[in-house]
C-alpha cells in the first residue's frame, strides 16, 4: 500500500545517481527487495511510469531481484526458509532465529545512457 | 545509437527516512522525551492501552500522536482526558513514516520532560518497517487475534521492544495457546519484555508503566542509521550501506 511515497525515492535516488554521472536518461533500475519488505513489487512500474513523467527516470524499467527470507538455526547453523507456522529447523529440529536475508530493499545498479 | 553505462548504486531505499527519523529521535532526547512507536492491528486497544499506561505514569507528562486513516475520535477522546494529542490522518496511507512525524512534532509544545506515544496506523506489516524517530517500538497483540501471530507476522514481532499481550480477561472464553504464541515471540525476539494486560479490568498497567519510566528516566538516543543490524556470523548479509554523502533537504 506504500507503493507511492517508496517509488518517488527510488526515482529520486536513481536521477541523482544519474545526474552525478552527467548521464541524460535512466534505463533500467534494478531493485533487490526481499520479500520482508512488505513492498508489492508487482505495482511498480505502474506508479513508476506515472511518477517518473517528466523526469530523467521517465521510460526506464524497473527490474525487481526478489530476495525468499531466510532464518538460521541456533543449534546446526542451518540457513533456511521457513514453514508457515513455525521456526523449527528442517534439517534438526533446532530453533531458528531471524536473519537479515529476506529484508533487503535498495537500489543495486541504474542503466544509463551518456 | 547512446551509449549505455551501468552505474552501480548500492543505496538503501529507506535511508533518506531512517535520516530523517534519526534526528526527530535525537531532537525529542535534548527535550527529553522518551518517543514510543505504538502498533497494533485494528481493535487491538490501542488508545485504550494508552490511556490505562497513561493514569499509572506519574511524574512524567504524556503526550501522544494519534496516527488514523481518518477520523479523530480517539484524538478526542484522549483530549477529555486532558491528555496533549495531536491527530495526523493519512487518508489511506498505511503507516506513519518519519517525515510526518518531524513535521507533527513542530506543532506540539514540549513544555516537561515526558513520554511521546506515537500511535501508528492499526496494521501489522507496513509500520513496522519505517521507523519514526521512536526510541521503542511497542506491538500490542491480544488473545482475541490467535496464537499465530507471530508466525504471521514475524518483523512486527522481531522489531518489537516491548510487547504487550492485551484483553487477558478474555482467556477464559477463548483458546489461545499461550505457549505457541511465547514459542514463536522467543524464536523472534529472544528477550523482549511481555506484559500481559486487561484494558477492561486494568490489571497489568501499572508494570508496563514502570517498565516505561525506567527506560525513559534513563533516555539515550537511538541510531536508526541500521535497523537490522544483529551480527550474525556464518553468511553475508547483503543490506546496502548508507553513502553518507548526499545531502538532505528535509527541513
């Protein structure tokens, strides 16, 4: 539902890196969003396309790197994807704790073009 | 035909908030006052939650932040109890981010030393991304929601500083599994406080209180720069860095 305020940053974010590089428009921007992020990665480029009229970002595609969350038993070390309901690693039955995989959300790269 | 030149950008999408909310949390320590980010899903008891933590916080003075979709009528409410409460509505946005609060906190006089409750939109998943300038996060889950919450909703859990488990009068009538609930709270967050309370009969309020008057007695700003910054060991974790070097505009 924050789909809005979160793309005029990423296009905000992308023209000052184009901008920096004296480039005259974006291309492409590749996001990595884990899916912790609770961003719905599928609305995008629909607001993008609205809120980048006008902008250096106007045109370009959004590529989205889904990143699965993981947790990481405290007994094995085990890092893995979790069953709806539980924490329990699959490999020891061990508790697992959270991690930062799966809370990724920034822009890795920009296309340019000179 | 243009050339084309990959730029590599490696700049979290969030930072220009978690900025943002670093200086209204720096901001409301000089003041003196302790920030609580409250969330909880709708009918949980937010305000109710507030109002009983409010008439056991002597010595400190309350001031809260009504954050609503629309409407006002806690804000009201709160105000007839006497109690400084600034309404933002949202209008359909479903979390509070920083930049709203460091403009709501403009129009609050910050006369004593006290606690400000932010009291976020009732929704598990967005508030608990974006901080806000608080100094905790308080999640208030019930009885009536079911033992899987936290299964479900695990970051509300995990970002949580203090969890307050409300309606318990209501264990009687109900079949919630405590153990399952405290089993995946544990997974989450090792040792965060629980306090289970009653807004109907008031019981419980006065131990949160005291939890709140210790930490605000001994008030420290926080650094938002990393929300998720537990150091595991084992694995690369791939968060973007913060490029220090732009410039903000926020004022």
């Amino acid at each position: 539902m924050h789909e809005y305020p979160i793309t005029e940053q990423i296009i905000k974010i992308a023209v000052k890196h184009a901008e920096d590089a004296g480039a005259s428009r974006v291309k492409s921007i590749k996001l990595v969003v884990g899916d912790y992020s609770g961003f719905v990665g599928d609305s995008i480029q629909m607001y993008f396309d609205i809120i980048s009229e006008g902008t250096k970002c106007e045109g370009a595609v959004v590529k989205i790197q889904h990143v699965k969350p993981k947790i990481k038993c405290t007994s094995c070390g085990e890092l893995f994807e979790r069953e709806l309901l539980s924490f329990d690693c699959p490999k020891c039955g061990g508790q697992g704790e959270p991690t930062d995989i799966g809370k990724e959300f920034y822009i890795e790269s920009i296309e340019v073009e000179e | 035909m243009h050339d084309v030149k990959k730029i590599n950008v490696m700049e979290n999408i969030h930072d220009e908030n978690d900025h943002i909310a670093s200086h209204v949390n720096e901001d409301m320590t000089e003041n003196g006052i302790f920030v609580m980010n409250v969330m909880g899903a709708p009918g949980v008891g937010k305000t109710t939650t507030l109002k009983n933590i409010i008439k056991n916080l002597e010595g400190l003075k309350p001031y809260v932040i009504e954050g609503d979709i629309e409407s006002d009528i806690d804000t009201k409410d709160l105000r007839n109890l006497g109690i400084t409460t600034f309404q933002i509505n949202t209008f359909g946005a479903c979390h509070l981010d920083a930049p709203l609060i460091h403009n709501s906190v403009q129009n609050i006089m910050f006369d004593e030393k006290g606690v400000l409750f932010i009291e976020n939109i009732g929704n598990l998943v967005c508030p608990a991304e974006f901080s806000i300038g608080e100094h905790v996060k308080m999640l208030i889950s019930t009885v009536t929601e079911g033992s899987d919450k936290p299964y479900k909703y695990p970051l509300a859990f995990e970002n949580a500083d203090i969890i307050i488990i409300n309606k318990v009068d209501l264990i009687p009538y109900l079949d919630f599994d405590e153990d399952f609930f405290m089993k995946g709270v544990r997974a989450l967050n090792k040792d965060v406080p629980v306090f289970k309370v009653s807004g109907k009969t008031g019981e419980g309020f006065k131990e949160v209180a005291a939890w709140i008057k210790e930490k605000a007695e001994n008030i420290k700003a926080t650094h938002h720069h990393h929300e998720h910054d537990h150091s595991h060991d084992g694995y690369e974790h791939s968060h973007a860095h913060h490029d220090h070097n732009h410039t903000h505009t926020h004022e």
